[in-house]
C-alpha cells in the first residue's frame, strides 16, 4: 500500500492518500521498520505529487499531518512521541 504511493513513475491515475495509509506510514517509523528519511522522503514526495489526492472529508487533517511528517526541520523533528500525536491528529 505504501510502496504504491511513492511510485515515481508518470501515471495518469489519481492516487488517494488516506488517513489509514498516512497512520500505517507513521506506526511503520514508530515500529522501526522505516527510517525517519524514508518517511520524509515519502511524504515530501506525496505532498509534492500533482496526481494525489486526499481522502474526502479529511483533506486538511491529512495535508497538516503530511506537512509535519515532510518538514521536521521546521515542525518538530520525527520520533515515536511526535508519531504518536500526528496519528491522534489524524483520528480527532
């Protein structure tokens, strides 16, 4: 699921960014399974992307989210802590 949402190859597909695959993203770094500069290269690309878009009714909780998890150096950098509020944000 997450692998598809970083294909940097051109689609003419709209891809939908969920809170469900944003929260696995985020409990993947947590669970060390990704690095914090996988998950911002992910979500930097995600937010970059032309072709994405964001699940209905949810669309600024998850551009706030994806905006955190992209830039670190200008948020809070990521840690299993700062995970662990961007998913509660997420469910609010």
């Amino acid at each position: 699921e997450l692998e598809g949402l970083t294909s940097s190859g051109q689609t003419s597909d709209r891809i939908t960014l969920t809170r469900r695959t944003l929260r696995r993203a985020l409990e993947r770094f947590v669970a060390g399974e990704v690095v914090a500069h996988e998950l911002v290269s992910w979500a930097s690309l995600l937010e970059a992307h032309d072709q994405v878009d964001y699940e209905q009714g949810f669309e600024k909780r998850i551009a706030d989210v994806l905006f955190c998890v992209a830039s670190p150096e200008i948020n809070e950098p990521l840690s299993a802590d700062s995970c662990q509020r961007l998913v509660e944000r997420l469910e609010a």
